[in-house]
C-alpha cells in the first residue's frame, strides 16, 4: 500500500504497525493519542517541525 499526505496517522498504523518505528525516529512518540487519529500526515510534519516529503518516503519504504 502506498501512503499519501491526506492520511492520517492512524490509517497508516493501522494499515502497516511497523511504521510505528518511523514515526518514532522523527520524535512522534505519541501514536495513539487523538492528534494521531485527526491529523492527515501533512498536518503532523508540519506541527513536529519537519519534512512531510522525508516521512512519507520513509513511510513507503516499509515492508509489510
């Protein structure tokens, strides 16, 4: 499955648990609070300060 900016970081937990190591080495360590549930991959980089283009290739270079 590829990812795309306008899903949120739930939907990509859910679809692969695995990415759950790739947000956690950008700093997000808090997967399950609701900010995760609401926010589109887009809006997470840009509240956590970093490049949403670097998260999504990291995010779609993980095998399920």
């Amino acid at each position: 499955m590829e990812f795309t900016k306008d899903m949120t970081v739930a939907q990509v937990l859910r679809a692969n648990p695995k990415t759950a190591q790739v947000f956690m080495s950008y700093g997000m360590h808090c997967l399950s609070c609701p900010g995760a549930t609401g926010e589109t991959l887009e809006q997470a980089a840009i509240v956590h300060g970093f490049s949403f283009e670097e998260l999504l290739a990291d995010l779609n270079k993980v095998e399920e």
